[in-house]
C-alpha cells in the first residue's frame, strides 16, 4: 500500500498558504495524490490542479506549466529526494510503499548464494524496507552494504541517470540486488558498473539476472555509435524540461561537429519520441542532451546519448572509441 508523507504536506500548505496548486507524480500513485490532495485542498481551501502529462524523475519539472496555469505552488510526489526544493516553487514529497522484500529474498537464495558481499539498491518508494532487507541478508549469512547518502539521493537510493550511491560501496560487493520491479534501473546499474545485478521483484516474487537485457542493450548502443559516425547530418536535440535543459552542451556538440565538416541541427523537444524524430527526414542521426538514459529506447535511427555525442567527436578527431 502507498503511504504519501501527509505531514509534510500539511506543514508546507500550512507555510506557503497556496490559492492554486499543481500537483505531478508518476501514474502509478496518481489516484493516491488525486484522494490526498483533494482533501487537503477543502480542508485548506486552495484550487488543484493534477498535472496529466508524464513525469519521469524530480529531473522532470513543470515550473513552466505551473506559471502558465498561475499556480503558485507545485508538488512533486513519488520521486523520493535528499531535496526538498528545487526550482522557484517546486516542493518535493516523499511517498512509501509498505511491501516487504522478505519473501523474494527468500526465493532470491538460491541465485545469490555463492555471492558473500551484497550491494543494496533501490528506488524511492521502497528506501524503508531497505534496512528490514539488509538485516534479513545479514542472518543468511551474508555481508551487506548500502551506500550512503549523495544528494539529491537518499541513503541506497538511485535514479535512472545516477547511481552515486552505489559508486562508493563498488570496492566492497560483488554483486547488486536492485529491490524493486523496474528493469530500467536494474539495467542502468549493470551498465554503470558491470558488476552482477539481480533484480528481485516484491510484487512477482521473480528474481531476475539482468545481464543480458543489459547486454544487449550496450550492443545497440554501440551499433548505433558507428551508425552515427557515417552521419553526413546530425541532429542535436535540447531537451526542454527544466530538469533537462542543457543548452551550453548542446551548442558545444554543435559547433565541434560543424567544424568537423558534418551538417548540424539544433532541435528543442519537451519529450523525445520516434515519431517526433522520423519528421525531420533529412538527418541521420541524433544526438540528445536530455537525459542519458533516453538514447536506451528504440528508435529507428541512430540516437545517442550527450555523452556518446562527445565521444563520437573524439573518434572523428582520431581517438579510440
């Protein structure tokens, strides 16, 4: 069951005293935000409004949306942080999942028995049924660490683009247990650090190797690597939410892949989609300096990565790849 921190809620409604607010968080926990907000905004007597586009990751602002609707404040739920703010009106709230991680634990034993030394990790909602799991790992035996705090990440917390936290217990594991059932992350640890990631699911009870999605694909990103050094025309695409917004890189790409005898498009797009992409018929290929993990998708032409961008800029300048 979902837990939202009401509290905090309380407090901060209490503090800023709002006449409209906007309110996003992932699909997952929207019906929850809808019940809870909406009895807050009786009892205090301000207008919501509930944000239908998608969120991602508290990288996923919308102040702009906020300042077009005249709200004057913004709640992020669901995407758990070290933070409490950021940006001029946007508050973060925590909410919680009650599930234990015990049973798939149990069922985990036999695939990660002949490991000692255990990495724990997770996302938001599950970062208080970290300690029960550790402590359980613990009487089986096993050697376990969680990694500290690095803000905006909680203690054994990670994102989709940041895994900081697992960077500083790397010297002491073997092998990662991602708690939760998002193969996104789970993947994204693997291809960080390549190490062993199990992904142990509390609500399928399945226990997976994620290896080789993880795998496979590094191998298309790579494909699509080469792919774009034969680009003759490159799309460099800015990502317009605010969390994502980097218009100095983009610009950098620009102007090396120009001097490099390639021609070069600067593009801005809140989400990138292939779709979107396959309209603009005259480039080869892209390059996005949204978000890391956005270049994973499946598109039908090569997209890479801010960080493969550069990357392709040395390998054209002569550098091993």
């Amino acid at each position: 069951m979902i837990e939202i921190d009401t509290a905090s809620l309380i407090r901060l409604v209490e503090e800023k005293k709002p006449k409209r607010v906007l309110v996003t968080c992932p699909p997952g926990i929207r019906l929850k935000c809808i019940e809870v907000i909406s009895d807050l905004s009786n009892t205090y007597n301000f207008d919501a409004i509930f944000l239908g586009e998608s969120c991602y990751g508290i990288c996923d602002l919308a102040e702009s949306e906020a300042s077009f609707l005249q709200a004057d404040l913004l709640l992020h739920i669901g995407h758990n942080s070290a933070l409490e703010k950021a940006g001029k009106i946007t508050y973060f709230i925590d909410a919680y999942d009650d599930i234990s991680f015990i049973p798939v634990i149990e069922k985990a034993f036999p695939y990660i028995k002949i490991y000692k030394k255990i990495g724990l990790c997770t996302i938001g909602p599950h970062l208080k049924k970290l300690d029960e799991a550790k402590d359980y790992l613990q009487t089986l035996g096993f050697f376990v660490y969680i990694g500290d705090s690095v803000p905006p990440l909680k203690k054994g917390q990670v994102f989709g683009c940041n895994y900081s936290t697992c960077e500083t217990i790397i010297p002491h594991v073997e092998v990662f247990l991602f708690m939760g059932s998002s193969r996104f992350h789970a993947i994204g640890l693997y291809n960080f650090f390549e190490k062993p990631v199990f992904m142990l699911d509390p609500y399928t009870l399945e226990v997976i190797s994620i290896e080789q999605d993880a795998l496979r694909i590094k191998r298309r990103l790579i494909f699509n690597f080469y792919k774009a050094v034969d680009a003759k025309s490159i799309g460099i695409v800015i990502g317009l939410k605010e969390g994502q917004f980097n218009m100095n890189a983009a610009l950098k790409l620009y102007k090396e892949l120009k001097s490099l005898g390639r021609k070069v498009y600067l593009i801005a797009m809140e989400d990138i989609s292939n779709d979107k992409l396959n309209a603009f018929l005259n480039i080869d290929a892209f390059i996005e300096t949204a978000c890391p993990r956005i270049s994973e998708d499946f598109f039908d032409k090569p997209v890479l990565s801010m960080q493969y961008g550069f990357k392709l800029i040395e390998y054209l300048k002569g550098q091993k790849f």
